[in-house]
C-alpha cells in the first residue's frame, strides 16, 4: 500500500522548485520568497476585491430605473460579509507560516534531504469502478445482515456489517467478502456501520478507551453533493457522537479535519468542542500540492484554498474532568511527580525539537496522566504546523498516525481511532459506512 511505509508518504516531489501561484501577488519563491515570507508584508500583498462585469447599461427611458437598480449592483469594489472578513483573517494569519513550509520544503528538496521513497512518483492508484463493492447499497438491502468477511487462512467467518472485526495477528492477512479480497492490516479492528450503530466502538471502561481519536466528518458540502462523492450528514448530528465515552480515562488527542467554511469552523470551535468536551489545542493545515510541486490552486484563491484544516483538540483526564471545587489536594505521589517534571522528558525533547521548525508554534501546556499511573508529560500539538503532500485521489487525507502520536502521552503504544474511515491503519480501529473500501486487494502493490 502506498500510505503504509512511511509518515508522510504521499509527497511525491521532484526536485525542482516551483513558484507558489498567488491570485494577485504573482510567483512568490526563490529570491522572491524572503520579503513574502514577513507576515505584515504578507498580509498586505492581496485583498478580496471581486468585481462585477455587467452587460452595458440601457440608456432608454424606460430602462433608466433599471439602471439604477443594476448601477447598484455594479460597484466595482465588493464588501465582504462578516463571514469572508472572519475567513480572510484566518488565511492571512496562516498565509506566512505556508509560505515558510513550502519553502523549506523546497529546500529540503533542492539539497536532497528528503527520503528518497518521498521524491519517487508513486505508481497512479487504480480507478475505482462498477465493480468495487457499495458497501452504503449493500447495507440497505434485506440480506446484509447475512454477509460476511472470510479471513482466508483461518476461514474464520465474521459478520460484515454492525460487528468489530479484529486481525490481532502481527501480519496482514486478507479477507474475502462478496467476492473480493481485502487486506486487514496487522492489529487492526473495523466496524463496519452506519453512524445510528456505533455501540460496538464503545468502550466498557474508559480505561479501554482511545488515546487518539481522528475523524474526517461527511461535512454537509455542495461540491460532495454534487460529485455523488459520499452520504453526508447534517452537522447537527455529529454533537450526538459519543466522543467523551470513547476516549480513554487519562485524556486523548482529538483530531478532526474541517473544511475551509467560515460557518463550519465557528461551529465546531464554538460548539462541537463545548459538546464534547473538548479544549481547543492546536490548528494545523494540509497545503496540497501537485506532483510537480506547485499548489492545487492559487494560494490566495478565497473559494478555493490550496489547505484544508485539521483542528487538534484535547478530551481531558478523568481527573482533569472533575470541576476543580470537587478536586483532592494533590498526594504524595504527584508531589514527587513535578519534581520529576523538571527534567525533560524524551517527549519533551521531541516537541522542543519541533519547535525549530520555522513552520509551527509551540506551546509548552503539559497534559498530566493520573496520579495513580506513571506520570507522563504530553507535550502540547504544535499550532500552525503544516502539512505539505500530494493528495490521494477521491479526496483522501494524508496518513497521520506517526505525526498524532508525537502529541500523545503513550506514543506509538497509543490507543487509535478513526471515524468515518474509508480505509484500515494498523494497529489502529476504524469505523464508517465504507470502511473497506480502499482495503481492496487491488490498491495494493507487494513488496
Ligand atoms: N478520511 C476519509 C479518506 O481520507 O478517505 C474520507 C472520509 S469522508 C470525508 C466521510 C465518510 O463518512 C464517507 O466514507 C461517508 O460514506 C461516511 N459517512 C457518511 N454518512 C455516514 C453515516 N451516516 N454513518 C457512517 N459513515 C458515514
């Protein structure tokens, strides 16, 4: 699988630097790249005018009270609502941190520093096609609830749909269903179901619960609904989701991919978090790009930005949940643990080391595990870090385990989650109504 080896391994570059294409400010790399990289330059160098080409006016008697009413409409500048202010603030606060990722990335790709496998086009994924299994159709038909999944060496037989499936063996191993073969990475789970029958997923403690939970929501979106891409689903819905009881009793890492809708991204900052119960961490940004190395769009392109957002957020402990009234006088056993919070932890070190990176900022907010355990320190998810990659076709994301568990206090032992999965990751659960589908054998390649 091309996804499978490496964090990010869908950069796929060649190494010759291309100017980032800006609506109005023209190329702005190479030389030209330092002066466009100072934020308050940045911020000056485009703003939101549209203009209106109309037809020429009428200039008949009759037409002259049309004419006001079109010369109204004709302004040659555009005031934008509070919406594209609130948006255009957003992008002009990310705008100099993109221009420093993809410049470094530039870079890195000049001296020859990045992982050969990342330069290396991979090779173009299959079409998906009729004869892929509809696993939506498929669920809303009578015999669904006798399907099954077949592991091949085993022949151990599994409900398809509404049941955890789980390959616990340290191998891959490939399942057959309704005629095709599909490939169940190691020590991974799958719920195959509608959003209504999640009960599965849940956990009977929170100390079984998820450490990092990602989800990629079927946000309501004219271009999906258009395309016929996926079902989606009304936003409301999502604050029934039952976050807090799937993540684990000493906190998890939380985080959700957002499209670049105002409306959506007030939603979710200041009401699905809230719901949740959540603690706003961190704003990332996937800048995606061409194999040749340009962005998708212009970067400056309101209604349609070369980035998507990925909001990391934080589920408190069990302990940290208690309102803090009702919290016990620290004990014996926390005292000695902030002494030995002095020291920098592995994982401390590690967020340190990513604070160099010119592309992200780092807060040091610390996320405390239970007294009762062994305290780890968790280090905070770096704000504005950013993600540069050539995007998977049908709209996929970029693999983001390694990356997640930086910021997790369990690290590459954490507990993983992913909901609204359209594809397996090992050693982690994914649930969705097409959770297989890019499991077919055929979006392999062997090694
Ligand atoms: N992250 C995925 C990827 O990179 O391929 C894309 C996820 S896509 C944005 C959202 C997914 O949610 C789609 O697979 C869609 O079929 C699924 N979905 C939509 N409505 C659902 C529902 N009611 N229950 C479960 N899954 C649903």
């Amino acid at each position: 699988k091309q996804y499978d080896l490496f964090e990010l391994a869908a950069f796929r570059y060649f190494a010759r630097k291309k100017p980032i294409p800006s609506q109005t400010g023209g190329p702005c790399n190479g030389e030209d790249t330092s002066s466009s990289m100072v934020p308050s330059q940045a911020s000056s160098s485009h703003q939101i005018v549209l203009r209106e080409e109309g037809p020429g006016l009428n200039t008949t008697t009759e037409g002259i009270a049309r004419n006001r009413k079109r010369k109204r409409k004709t302004r040659s500048t555009y005031t934008p609502n509070t919406k594209e202010v609130a948006a255009k603030a957003r992008h002009e606060a990310i705008r100099p941190f993109i221009l420093a990722a993809y410049e470094a990335f530039g870079q890195r790709l000049a001296d020859g520093s990045l992982p050969r496998s990342w330069i290396q086009p991979a090779s173009s994924e299959p079409e998906m096609g009729d004869e892929d299994v509809d696993f939506v159709a498929l669920a809303g038909v009578w015999q669904a609830d006798l399907a099954e999944i077949v592991f091949q060496d085993s022949e151990e037989h599994f409900p398809l749909f509404n049941a955890l499936v789980r390959n616990d063996c340290a191998s891959e191993v490939l399942a057959a269903c309704m005629g095709h073969t599909f490939l169940l990475p190691k020590r991974s789970a799958f719920l195959l179901s509608d959003f209504s029958r999640l009960s599965p997923l849940i956990p009977a403690t929170r100390s079984e619960g998820y450490d990092i939970i990602l989800l990629d929501p079927p946000w309501e979106n004219k271009s999906v609904q258009r395309q016929a891409t996926y079902a989606t689903l009304p936003n409301r819905n999502l604050l029934g989701l039952p976050l807090q009881k799937l993540a684990h009793s000493d906190g998890a890492l939380v985080a959700i991919w957002v499209t670049n809708r105002e409306k959506l991204r007030a939603f979710v900052e200041s009401e699905l978090l809230a719901t949740w119960g959540l603690r706003l961490e961190a704003t990332w940004h996937w800048l995606k790009v061409t194999p040749e190395g340009e962005t998708i769009s212009p970067l400056d392109l309101a209604h349609h930005r070369p980035y998507e957002v990925l909001v990391l957020a934080r589920a408190p402990s069990e302990e940290q949940d208690v309102p803090s009234a009702e919290r016990e006088q620290p004990s014996e056993t926390q005292h000695v643990a902030s002494a030995e919070r002095e020291q920098p932890s592995e994982m401390q070190q590690a967020a340190s080391d990513e604070r160099e990176q010119p592309f992200g900022t780092h807060k040091m907010n610390t996320v405390e595990s239970p007294a009762s355990s062994q305290l780890t320190v968790t280090p905070s998810a770096p704000d504005n870090f950013v993600i540069v990659s050539v995007p998977g076709e049908h709209s996929r994301k970029p693999p983001l385990k390694c990356l997640l568990e930086k910021y997790s206090a369990k690290g590459a032992s954490s507990r993983g989650l992913e909901l609204f999965a359209r594809e397996l990751t090992a050693g982690w659960t994914s649930w969705g109504n097409e959770v297989l589908r890019f499991q077919d054998a055929k979006y392999f390649v062997a090694k």
